[in-house]
C-alpha cells in the first residue's frame, strides 16, 4: 500500500503578463523510519501529465537503519507561461511505470585547470579558479557581457588600507552539484602587500532555465584577539560590458504629491544607501524634481518619510540591449543597514558594509553574511516588469509539506505536539504565536542595524527602572522553539533572522582558546568577548533549520558548536560541568540532537559521558546533586529540572535504558512533590521565581506508563501557562523559548482530555 504521507502537493505560478524562467522547487522532505533509502530511486515528482521530472535530491540526515531522515529536493521549471499555475505531485515510486519527462533545461558545469563554468542552459557564468573575480565571462542573450572589465572584492581597515580578494588566498569549488540547482562555493581572505585582513566566504546559486543568480556574501574575523577588528568599508566592484549609452534605473518609492512608485531612469552615477527602515538615494539632484511638487512632510519631517526614499536595487540597463539589474535580496534590508549600492558608467558597486560614521565591529570569530541577488536580462520587458520578474531566488527559499507528515515522520517528537487548531483555540494558539515572534515581539525600538538584527530587545534586571532596553544576546535556544513550532503548523522552518544571528553574531568561529574556539558567548555587549561556558551553547534549533533548508553552513557551525562542548565535557575544564544543572542541561540537548542528526558517535560519546557523571552523582547523594559555589563542599539540586529534557533526549537519541532510569529516578521526587499541598503544584525548569512550568516531564511519564494521573498532576502547570504565567514582562518573553519545550507537548493531553479553557486564556500581562 503506498504511504499516505508520501502524496505531497506543490504548486508553482505566475501571476504576471509575461513568462517567467528558471523557477526553483526546493523542499526539505521529512521521512518516517525505515521508509525511504534512496529518494531518487524510492521516489518520484510528477508533473500534471504525471510525467516524471527528475528530481535533484540530496539526503540530509539517516535514520539509525540508514533510511533516509530528511531529504532535500530540487526542481527548476524552465518557463512558466503568464497567468499560468503549475502542480506537481511527489509521491512513492511504484515500478517503472512512471515515464521521464525531458526536461526543458539542465545545469552543465565545465571545468579545467584555468576555470569553473556554470551553465543554466540560458546563462553561462564563468569563474576563474586561479584569482578572485566577480565573473571571467557572462554568456547571455547570445552576447558577453563582462568582456575583461575587472571586478574584486574588497576590504578597508581604519587606517585606511586596502585589502583586495584577488590578492589572498582563494580557493572555488561547487558545494552543491545537480541537473536543477548548484551552489559554487568560493573561500579565501583580503591581502596587500602588509598582509591579511578578514576572510569571506561567497555561495553563488545558479537554477536550471533560469538567469538570475542569488550571492550570499559573509565576511570573517579569523584573527587573534577578543577584541575584534574594525571594518571601514567593505564592498564588491565590477562592471558590464555596455556602451556609452548604459542608464542606470531605480524604483522611486514616494515621488511628489502623488507618494506612488515610479521607474527613474538616471543618466549619470547613483549612490543608494540602505538604513533606518528605508533606502534613499544620496544624490537626489538626480530624480529632477519640481521642488515645489514635493509633499512638504517629506522635505521636513524625519517622522513621516524622507524625500528620495527607494527600493534597494539598481537596473545597470543598455537601452535595446539589457543589462544586469542587482538588488539586496534579504528579507528586509532596510533592519540591516547601513547598505550601499551605487554605479556610474559601466561600473556598479556593492556595499556589504559603507564608510559610515561607525564602523563595522567584528569581535573574536564574529561574522555577517549579506544576500545579494543579480538578474542579468535582456530588454523585452519594461522597466516595471522586470523588476517584478527579479524575484525567482531567496534564502533559503524551501516549500513546506503538510504538518500531518511531519507527525507521520516522528522526528523531534512532532507528532507529541498539539495539533493546531486555531477555530478550537484562538486565544492559545494567539498567543504561542505572539511570543515566538520574538525578537520582534515587545521590541521598542525594534531591533535593526547589522549587528542587532535578529535578536531579542528586551530588559533584564533592573534595566526597565533605569529605561535602559538592551540586548539579551543568546540568552535561549529561540531557534529551536521557532523551528518546532513552525513543523508543528506546516510552515517549512522558523527563525530565519535568529539562524542568521547565531551562525554570524553569537558564534566564535576563531579563536586561539579552545574554550572558545566554535563556542557561544551570551550576554555580551559585543556579543563575543564574554566569557563562555558549557551552558548557553546550544546547536539543537540550528540543526532543526538545517533539516528543513539544507543550509550547510548551519551543519557546519552546529559541528563546531559540538566539538568546543566536547573540549568542555572531556578537557582539562570538564569540572565546569558540575557546578549546577544547566551546565549539564544544555551540553546534553546538543550531543544528543549531534548523534541524532549526523550519527557520528563521538557526540553520543560525550552526551553519555555526562549521563554517566550524573549518575555517580546520584549513586553518592541519593540524588542529582551539584556543587555550588565551586570548591564550597556544599551540594544542592540546583536547577536540577533543567537537566531533565536533555537527558530524555539522550535516551531519545540512543535508547540505552540506563539512561532512561537515570531519567526516572532524577524526575520521580519532583513528580511526588506535586500533590504536597505545601508544594506550589508544578514542575517549575529552573528557578522557583521563574513560574514556568515543566508539563513535559509529565507528558513523558504518561507516555512510558499510559496512566492518566500524570496528566492530571499538570493543572497547576497548565493554569499558569494559559494565564501567560504570572510575572514581569521580560520575566516571560525572555525564558519563553525554553518555556516552549516546558509546554507544548503536553498540551496535546490536555486538548485529548478536555483540560484547556481557552476562554480563560490571556495574552496580557
């Protein structure tokens, strides 16, 4: 019988008057166990004559029996005709009897010892591997449109110095190779002749049929010091092969009295600048406006809008020939600022990061990763139409599959989630929503600019007496919740700000010190020159983002998260551990989610060094069982709850019962608390003022025994979580992301046995 879970719908289309090309189906495809092998051959993308496409797929992480766990899959369509939707059906390869559909474009790679080419079967992009450049050759339209004309990748220090890409080491390879989508990887450092500065990392990706090419740019700190570096300018440069005549066109956002939308062709240079929630161009002489025609609240009010606001993008256009129209492609780049486009004659300039008054500080390891996406077209459309076509590409830019098959795959204990039921409760599911949009949720001001972009604005002890609102940098695992919840509606991933955040801002990717080296730093005004420690690294959500996009970068960083903890758990600071429960708790929801995702058994080695630890504790106290302060001779259970998902999700991982009785036995005192009438009747995670209740730990015990009591010993628990949990603001938003865990898998019992009063649910504290 063919698996229900396998017949996922997709649909692609275009709303426009014109065709599209080069479109991209991209999905991360969960799997139950034992299910699928080999995606490739186990299954197939019909099209609506049920025709077989071919699909790209690239498996991302195995079940312990070597199925397939997740696997990621791409598909381009070459041309979409206008006002025209397309459906595909994925579904279980049954024989042969599908036949191929051959496809209307493919991506070829030719490579030799001078250089890499990528062609999408309408662009062909040519790299050298010998130096950095921005393109050898650009193949379009049956013309080249770079024909020599230099390009490079740039850096300046504050003393002024240039740094150029061309000058350091370099090295290009493709990450990703298939007939529909490929990523060219390109890594190397800024030199002069005095010597290195930073490095970058650059992925190109290229879709079959398609001529539009989407650049993720991140510049690193890989040298010595927490202190970190300073950045002046840092900037790509190049230029097209047009003639005399080439025009440069913007997208106007307000334009006399009229505030409408209008292309502007301009003749001579361009300087965009991208910031404070809005692009403006600086040389606004060049939009040839009636002064008297423009609304006085633009010319004088700095609340209302500026005069010269515009999209963050520039048509670099050859009249009757086309040209290459590029744009900063994040989702919203004006929280990202300060950004820089410009051009002038044939030339263009990126500014990943422009002179400003304050410079870009990168602290030890830190890094920032801007998207940039390039549309080189021909001149059939008009000017309006070609910047509605110029959105084919975005990161990460996957589909979702149903939630049904998420709880079908059984992966991160989805299927143990409440089902959502907005109509059934809309004040609850309100509410999880409102909390999980953090950092954007109770941001005053919101947080932007490039190195605040993504984390939570909020207050920490007294710093609302003070009004003092500052940055509560890698304080949780936001990422995880975001991502759990996401799976748990049929949403494809969540926290794609928080992702980019952590893998660029709160992770040392550097450093000399192996404590830090691949660690996480919280609470840090620059992010990265506190201190770091076993807790507060964690890689659990970035690998549930990994999952869901196939971002390798994310596997890569959790990885190195992984090993630093591994130093921590077996190295000459492994007593770091034992000073309270968090410094075990978090270590074990990495090792074990490591184990879990990439199989590699030294995680699972360091997870159950640390179980083994915890029981050797237990064996001489009777109990879980810490010592604090260090040296001090005085043992306590010090955020004892803490530990309790991590050591779960080790027996999850590897099924040792030992480790399953330890669970048992650490849970079983704080469960016969909770009908002391003395006892405040919940589970509380971590500290008694921080009324969040630990329903989870009832949750599993209902699922090992099946006995009803254990749900019932959670309505204190519960009570608390549908009143929003009674306590200061920042109290709630800023634990809410370990709260999440505390919570949601219980609330599926509590839906199955009647226990939610959803009238009783407030979103007010």
């Amino acid at each position: 019988m063919p698996d229900p879970a396998l017949n996922v719908s997709f649909q692609l289309g275009n709303p426009w008057e014109f065709p599209l090309r080069g479109i991209p189906l991209r999905c991360s495809v969960p799997l139950p166990q034992g299910s699928v092998r080999d995606p490739s051959s186990d299954l197939v993308l019909l099209d609506e004559k049920g025709l077989d496409l071919g699909a790209q797929w690239r498996v991302l992480s195995r079940w312990k029996d070597g199925t397939a766990r997740f696997a990621l899959m791409d598909y381009s369509e070459a041309v979409i005709p206008p006002r025209t939707n397309r459906a595909y059906h994925l579904k279980r390869r049954e024989g042969s009897s599908s036949k191929s559909a051959k496809p209307s474009a493919v991506i070829a790679i030719r490579e030799d010892t001078a250089s890499l080419e990528v062609d999408t079967g309408r662009l062909r992009w040519k790299f050298s591997k010998k130096r950095f450049s921005f393109a050898e050759e650009i193949h379009f339209n049956g013309r080249e449109w770079v024909g020599g004309v230099e390009s490079d990748l740039c850096v300046t220090d504050m003393l002024g110095q240039i740094f150029r890409a061309s000058a350091g080491n370099y090295h290009i390879s493709v990450e990703e190779r298939g007939i529909y989508r490929v990523i060219v990887l390109i890594e190397g450092d800024y030199r002069n002749p005095l010597g290195r500065f930073m490095s970058y990392k650059m992925r190109l990706h290229f879709t079959a049929g398609g001529a539009q090419v989407l650049m993720q740019h991140t510049v690193r700190n890989r040298h010595d010091g927490r202190e970190g570096r300073d950045i002046r300018r840092l900037w790509l440069e190049g230029g097209l092969r047009v003639n005399e005549r080439a025009i440069r066109r913007i997208l106007q956002g307000d334009r006399t009295l009229n505030t409408i939308q209008a292309i502007v062709e301009i003749p001579e240079n361009v300087d965009l600048d991208t910031g404070v929630y809005q692009t403006l161009i600086r040389n606004k002489a060049s939009l040839r406006e009636d002064p008297d025609q423009i609304c006085y609240s633009m010319k004088h009010s700095l609340n209302i809008g500026s005069h010269g606001s515009c999209s963050p993008l520039i048509d670099l256009h050859e009249p009757g020939a086309g040209g290459m129209l590029f744009k900063f492609a994040m989702a919203q780049p004006d929280h990202e600022g300060p950004l820089r486009l410009s051009s002038d004659r044939n030339r263009f300039a990126i500014d990943f990061y422009p002179e400003s008054p304050e410079p870009m500080h990168l602290g030890e390891g830190m890094g920032k990763t801007r998207d940039v996406l390039f549309n080189v077209h021909d001149d059939s459309l008009g000017a309006f139409n070609l910047i509605h076509e110029s959105d084919n590409l975005s990161h990460p830019g996957v589909m979702a599959v149903p939630h049904e098959m998420r709880r079908l795959a059984r992966f991160a204990d989805v299927h143990h989630t409440l089902v959502p039921q907005r109509n059934k409760y809309p004040m609850l599911e309100s509410k999880i929503d409102m909390l999980l949009s953090a950092p954007q949720a109770y941001d005053w001001p919101k947080s932007h600019g490039w190195r605040n972009f993504g984390d939570e604005i909020g207050a920490r002890g007294r710093s609302i007496e003070l009004g003092i609102h500052q940055c509560i940098n890698n304080e949780e695992d936001y990422l995880h919740a975001c991502m759990l919840d996401a799976w748990r509606t049929g949403r494809a991933y969540g926290g794609l700000n928080m992702a980019r955040h952590l893998m660029d801002i709160d992770y040392i990717d550097y450093s000399p010190d192996p404590a830090r080296d691949g660690a996480c730093c919280p609470h840090s005004t620059n992010h990265t020159d506190g201190e770091t420690y076993p807790s507060h690294q964690w890689c659990q959500g970035l690998l549930y983002f990994y999952l869901a996009t196939g971002d390798e970068e994310a596997l890569r960083i959790s990885k190195r998260i992984g090993d630093c903890l591994i130093w921590w758990i077996t190295g000459p600071r492994q007593d770091a551990l034992t000073f309270s429960g968090r410094e075990s708790a978090w270590p074990l929801l990495s090792m074990a989610a490591l184990y879990e995702v990439t199989g590699e058994e030294k995680y699972r080695d360091a997870g159950m060094r640390i179980i083994g630890n915890m029981s050797a504790a237990c064996k001489k106290h009777g109990d879980m069982a810490w010592e604090d302060p260090p040296g001090s001779g005085i043992y306590s259970g010090l955020m004892k709850e803490m530990t309790f998902n991590g050591v779960w999700d080790m027996y999850a991982a590897t099924g040792d019962a030992k480790v399953l009785e330890l669970w048992k036995n650490i849970t079983k005192s704080s469960v016969e608390k909770l009908s002391d009438p003395g006892s405040w009747g919940y589970v509380h995670f971590r500290n008694w003022q921080i009324k969040w209740a630990d329903l989870t730990v009832l949750a599993r015990w209902y699922q090992l025994t099946g006995d009803r009591r254990y749900v019932e010993l959670g309505k204190n628990g519960l009570r608390l979580v549908l009143a929003g949990c009674p306590q200061p603001l920042n109290q709630t938003q800023g634990f809410i992301a370990m709260g999440y865990r505390h919570f949601i898998f219980y609330l599926q019992l509590a839906d199955e046995f009647g226990m939610i009063d959803d009238d009783r649910c407030t979103l007010v504290w």
